[in-house]
C-alpha cells in the first residue's frame, strides 16, 4: 500500500525535517525566528569573515566529537574488557549500544531543530553527549557503560545531523558549498586520527579518558555556539514527529541484536528464540507503520527509485563487512600480533589516509566513467584487503604482513564511498537528496551493528575467545572470508543493478513511487522527468550532486545535503532561494 499523496499546501511532515539536516531545510533571514547577537543573520554568513569561521569552527568540533568517537573505542576494547572482566558479549555491546541508538534515531535529530531550533538542539546533544561521555568514562560496571553508551548515541543523533544543518542555515548560497567541504574534509581527519588517539590514550592515562576526552570539547564547544551561531528554524516544520517509527526501529533493531549476541553463550534457548522472533515481528510492524502513517519518518514510497534502492543493498553489504572488520581487526592486532593500544590504532591510518587523500578524484572519476564500475571494483579490492588480514598472526611484521592488507583495503574505500554518495543523491528528486543521504546513512549503521553481533556467531567465536590468541586467530580467520563474500555480494549486485550512466544523465525520477514532486510556479506538480521548475522552459534539467568531495566513510557514508546542477541549457546563475520542494515559495513564471 502506497502512502498517500502528499497536499501541497499541508506543512512539511516529519519526514521532510528529518531531512532538515541537509539542503532540505536550509534557513533564509526571511524565515528565520531569530537573529545571533554576533551578527550575519541565518542565511549570509561568508566562509571567509569571522562570524562564518566561528559556525566552521563549532560545526566541526561538535559533529568531529561524534566522528571521532565511533573509531576511538574500537582500539580500547581489550582493556575494557579486562578491567570490567568481561566477555565478548560485553565488547560488542558497547560498541552497539551506541550505534543502535544513533541509527534509530538520527533522521529525526534535524526534525527536531527545525521545529525547535537547530542551535538550540545542536547544543543540547553536545551536553548530552559530553553527559553521556562523562558517565562512560565513571562507569563501575559493563552494565553502567552499556547504558551511556546508549545515551551517547542519543547525543550523536542531535549533534551529528545538527551540525550540518547549521551550515546549511547560516551560510550564504554561494558560499554553503566550500562551508560544507569543509566540514566534510575536517570531520575525516578526526575519523582518521580517532585510533591513533585512542592508542595513546589506552596505552597512557587509560581508557576511561577515551571517554572523558569529550568533555574538554564540549566545553569549548558550546560556549562558542551560544556566542556565534545564529539560532533559526522552519517556520512550516509542523506536524507530528515520527516517534511510533522511531521506536519500533530502535526495539527492533536492539531485540535482533540481543539474540545475536547472547546466542553463542545460550545456544538456541528460549532467551536467544523469543528475542529473535520479537524482533522480526517488530521490524514487520515498523514497515507497516510507516506505510500507512501520514507522516512517516522513513517514507518508504523512496524506495519505489530502482536505483535508489539497489545503491542501499549496496551499502547494506559493504558496511556490514566494515562494521565487523574494524571490530575484529584491532582485536586480533592486539590480541594475536602482540600489538599494543598505540600501535594498533596507528596501523589503521593508512585506509583513512588514503579516502581523505584521494576520495575527491574518485569522485570525479566517477562522475566521468559512471558509479558501476567504481561500485563493482572497489568492493572486490576491499575483500581482496580483508582475505590479506588473514596472514597477520603472531609476531606478524607490519611492513609486510599488516600494510599491504590496509593499502589494498584503503584503496577499494576510495574507489566506491565517493561514488556511492553521488549515486545515492541521484537517484532521487533533489528535493529529497538529504532525506535520501539521512536513510542511506542509518541503514549503514544498522548494517555495522548487526555484524559485529552476528560475525562473532557466525565464525563460532567463545564469550572468552578474545582473551585466547590461538583461539581468537583461528576465529578470525574464518571471520574474514565471510567479510569478503559481503562484499562480494555487494560488487555482484553493484554490476548488476546499478546504471552506469545514473550521474551523467537525469535522475530516473519517474519510477519514485508515490514521492510527490515540488510544486512549480503554477503551485502544480514538477513534471516527473525533471523538467518543471527545475529547467524552465527548454528541456534542460537540473541534476544532484554532492555537496562536498571529501569522503571519509569509515562508519557509515557521509551525510550529505547534496546540491541541484545548474541548468545544463543555460548560463549558471546563482540560486536565490536554493530550498526545494515544499519549502520553496513558488518561482515567477519563465519567459
């Protein structure tokens, strides 16, 4: 059943402010409620004056917390487990605890700062977070740090999405662009230094400071806000925010992720079975729910673009086999190799390195030669990397046993995140393009945390297996092939379903199932071939692309508001109103 068609005169549903951290929801001086005592009001702020840095500034610091956080704990896992005396279960719970509610909830983070504030509520995740943080970092148990590892993801929620609709509201047009490349590239330098960081902070004060690092950055970070940024919201955000949908992903996600998890120490008990089944009848009512609700959170007509659907099984497939690569991989350097905190997390830096070095050309090249090529090769070298993971053992030398792996991984992340996130953007409306990367993004995150449940299931991995090298190597070794076929999977079906020529040509827009268009100048319906307001007149058409060309997806893809191509039939001229869809008002007729 089809959700119904959208009126155009009804107010942006939930699911168009979840979009709101992207373009979607980009505040003008003219819609904005309030005004920043530093000045530039919401929607002129240049990159180049003081006003616009300081939004740079606290933009980056608050989301980088977040970035910085997902690769941190990975290298810290070993200790925590044996401070805490825990098992295997316990590792994986604290790495899930966080991305189960950071998936669950992050397409509503920007719905909430539309309706209440994007400074506003961009602040309260950083306190959150830093709350969060801080209690991780005191906690007693693994019960206790489960536990705020599960609010910290309710922090990353607010934050993370918050940080880009800050940009997106306070900068210029012409300058939002630079603005959020910006933030892109220094959001993948704190990824690419969270192991090295987290090492040296394991192997020096100890991990409890991987944690309390957060709450020197919030303290910076929040004053500066409240001082520079400009507060603003959607004066049309009405309506009901999507929490029925919320939840229901959430409770299903965390009851399939129980029984995962507590499956090899349980077997097939009732306590690992009614989980199980719980879950998937959940995950059925999710899907029913946002069918029918009029204003879904994950409105699921998006998936009516066969393109937009196929690049998602895509990213299914290969962050699944990243979630459980980076996960079993620090363990096995420190474990099996010998390698300490410090020297595990620094052997990870070349894959991140090397996407923050070149991601900007593998983008280019596939906006050149097309996304199906790069999205086939690259999965196919990065299994190639992981099967390479298998020579590292004890005593294994990094020169010639870890690097090569890492080089041959690190280059098959540079071949498909770029086009990945331009393939995603166009293949759906551009007035959806945020909405599109917010789904693609949580469905990643999803993807990572049901693997790092199931991989250690799967490779028959014992609750007390990461305290063993010879037990822990042999586990990995049977681990890493099933991370390779995922990726495989995801070649076959890049080859397969994805169209070469989906960033040169339009968008197939025509087959986005009930997604209504935007409104033209005559408040009907955009034509669905993308020739209405979009390309007045001459059949020109206008076309998404990414906003930024700095890729670092070691988590999950970059969010990405993404940006229209100017009309290919005509001089580019800058875009007064650069809102689509809903939110624009209507255009003058064209000449």
């Amino acid at each position: 059943m089809s959700d119904p068609p959208r009126d155009p005169e009804r107010p942006a549903t939930s699911a168009e402010p979840a979009a709101s951290a992207h373009p979607e929801t980009s505040a003008h001086p003219e819609t904005s409620a309030e005004h920043a005592t530093s000045g530039g009001g919401p929607g002129t702020l240049s990159l180049g004056a003081g006003p616009g840095r300081w939004v740079l500034f606290v933009a980056v610091l608050g989301s980088g917390m977040a970035m910085l956080d997902s690769t941190v704990v990975n290298v810290a896992l070993p200790r925590i487990g044996r401070d805490l005396d825990a098992g295997m279960a316990v590792l994986q719970w604290t790495v899930n605890a966080y991305m189960l509610t950071l998936a669950g909830l992050i397409l509503l983070g920007g719905a909430l700062g539309d309706r209440y504030g994007r400074r506003r509520v961009f602040v309260v995740g950083v306190v959150w977070f830093a709350a969060a943080s801080l209690l991780c970092g005191l906690a007693p148990s693994s019960e206790v740090l489960i536990a705020a590892r599960a609010l910290q993801g309710i922090g990353g929620a607010l934050l993370t999405p918050g940080s880009l609709a800050l940009l997106q509201a306070t900068f210029a047009p012409d300058q939002r662009a630079r603005a959020v490349g910006a933030w892109s590239g220094l959001g993948g330098v704190a990824s690419a230094v969270g192991p090295f960081i987290g090492g040296w902070l394991v192997d020096g004060p100890g991990w409890r400071w991987v944690f309390l690092l957060n709450i020197p950055l919030a303290a910076l970070c929040v004053p500066v806000a409240l001082r520079h940024v400009p507060e603003s919201r959607d004066p049309a955000a009405r309506g009901r925010f999507d929490a029925t949908g919320a939840a229901l992903a959430a409770l299903a996600l965390g009851a399939v992720t129980y029984a995962l998890i507590a499956a090899p120490d349980r077997g097939a008990s009732p306590g690992v079975l009614v989980p199980a089944a719980v879950g998937l009848v959940l995950g059925a009512v999710f899907l029913r729910w946002e069918r029918r609700t009029a204003e879904p959170m994950m409105p699921l007509a998006i998936f009516g673009s066969r393109q937009f659907s196929a690049v998602n099984a895509v990213t299914v497939c290969v962050y699944a086999a990243f979630g459980g690569f980076f996960f079993l991989s620090v363990l096995q350097l420190q474990t099996v190799a010998g390698y300490s905190a410090l020297q595990a997390g620094t052997a990870l830096l070349p894959t991140t390195v090397l996407m923050l070095l070149l991601s900007a050309r593998s983008g280019e090249l596939g906006q050149r030669i097309g996304p199906r090529v790069p999205l086939t090769v690259g999965p196919l070298l990065c299994a190639a990397g992981m099967l390479l993971m298998m020579r590292v053992g004890p005593g294994a030398v990094y020169v010639t046993d870890v690097l090569p792996a890492l080089v041959v991984l690190g280059c098959g992340m540079v071949a498909l995140v770029a086009p990945l996130t331009a393939t995603v953007l166009a293949s759906v409306d551009v007035a959806r393009a945020g909405l599109a990367s917010g789904i693609n993004n949580a469905a990643a995150r999803a993807a990572g945390l049901v693997a790092v449940a199931a991989l250690p299931l799967l490779a028959g991995m014992g609750p007390e297996a990461y305290r063993s090298a010879d037990e822990f190597a042999a586990t990995f070794r049977r681990a890493m092939p099933l991370c390779a076929g995922l990726l495989v999977c995801a070649a076959a079906l890049a080859w397969a379903t994805v169209r070469a020529d989906v960033l040169r040509d339009v968008r197939d827009v025509g087959d986005v199932g009930d997604v209504p268009p935007a409104p033209d100048a005559s408040g009907a319906p955009e034509a669905r071939d993308g020739k209405g307001a979009g390309a007045e007149g001459g059949g020109g058409e206008r076309r998404c692309r990414p906003e930024s060309t700095y890729h670092c997806g070691i988590a999950a893809p970059p969010l990405d508001p993404g940006n229209a191509d100017p009309d290919p039939n005509r001089n580019p001229t800058p875009d007064p109103d650069p809102r689509p869809g809903p939110e624009r008002p209507p255009a003058p007729p064209s000449p």
